[in-house]
C-alpha cells in the first residue's frame, strides 16, 4: 500500500509525523507512508526542515492519501495552480484530512455535502466555507475522512489500517506505539473513534 502525507510549508509535525510512523509500522506488508509535498524540501511551523519523498503528484496514485495542515492552509487554498498538481479520487482512494486540512479538501470539493472535523483555531474558516463542522475527534464517510486535534491523527492511521489491512494488524501497531499501561486504553479508544465510520470493503 502507498500512502502520501500531503505535507505543506508551515507544517504541523505532529499532524505528518504521528501518522506516517504509525503506518510505516507495515513496511513489512508492503505498505510505506511517504511524506509528499510540492517542493523538495518544506519547513515545519517550528522550523523543521524535511526533504519529500515524493512530489505532490504522487498522491494521484496513492492507495491512500492524508491531507496535513499547518500555519499556511489558507495561503494553499489560495494558490490554485498548487491544488492543480492534486487530483485525488475518492473512488478508487482513501483521503482523510487532518485538522485545517478539511479546509484543502472543501477547496478541492471533496467534502460535498459531509460535515468535518478540525481544529479549534481552523473551525472558523472551515464554517466560512460551508462546512458543518463537528465537536468530535473523527468522522468518515464511505472513502472520506476528517480528523481534529494534532493527537487524532492516530485515528486516521486506524481508519486506514482498518479500511486497507485488517484488526490484527491495526491492533498489533497501535499497541505497540500506545504507552505502557495504557495499551488496551489506546486501542479501545481507537476502535471507538474509527468503528462507527468503517464501511466494507469493496470485494
């Protein structure tokens, strides 16, 4: 499975990092989450420099694809020759947004008529852009995720895991990253957040 982490200057670490380390737990199936973007190299909200992996076009053919955000998602909504690059289906992918992230997937329309999750400080611009916005960690619908809140990110790495994988394996990754003695916790909490929205599987 190829999984591209839309990753923009003005990155949050968490929202890219927290999810691309999860599902890289897989590498030994197959799967590998890269870090996309749509230059070389982008630089985080707290000055981190990071070389991409793969062009923003790689999310075109990405099995699955997680939409970051940062401090500079209304300059990329903006910039409509940049969401040119994008051509994401979800037909045939997985996208999941991850705070102001639901905001790229509103400009692409996306979201349609679904409600979203975000973060407190995003919330405002999402509703400006006629979103429904939720007061809740995550929501999916069919191939279209939203999650709010730096730490879900972990839930769309469920939702993914879930959708493409199985439980086993989902399971055995989020133990193994969840703090000690609190592993059953993480993984109920997970599978609370992300099993209301999973839909089967297309045979």
């Amino acid at each position: 499975m190829d999984i591209a982490i839309l990753t923009f200057d003005g990155f949050n670490e968490l929202d890219s990092f927290v999810a691309a380390h999860i599902l890289n737990r897989l590498r030994g199936r197959g799967w590998r989450a890269r870090i996309v973007s749509p230059s070389a190299e982008v630089t985080s909200m707290n000055g981190v420099r990071v070389h991409a992996d793969e062009p923003l076009e790689f999310a075109r053919t990405a099995d699955a694809v997680i939409v970051g955000s940062g401090t500079k998602t209304r300059e990329i909504v903006a910039d409509g020759a940049l969401l040119a690059r994008l051509a994401l289906d979800p037909g045939r992918q997985l996208i999941g947004a991850q705070c102001s992230g639901a905001l790229v997937l509103a400009k692409l329309g996306l979201l349609g008529g679904l409600p979203a999750c975000t973060d407190l400080a995003t919330k405002p611009w999402v509703v400006e852009a006629g979103v429904e916005v939720l007061d809740q960690p995550f929501f999916a619908s069919g191939n279209i995720a939203t999650a709010g809140g730096c730490l879900a990110s972990q839930y769309l790495a469920t939702w993914i895991m879930l959708r493409l994988g199985d439980a086993e394996a989902a399971e055995q990754v989020l133990r193994y990253v969840a703090p000690v003695g609190e592993k059953d916790l993480y993984w109920r909490r997970a599978l609370d957040a992300v099993t209301p929205y999973l839909v089967q599987r297309a045979a």
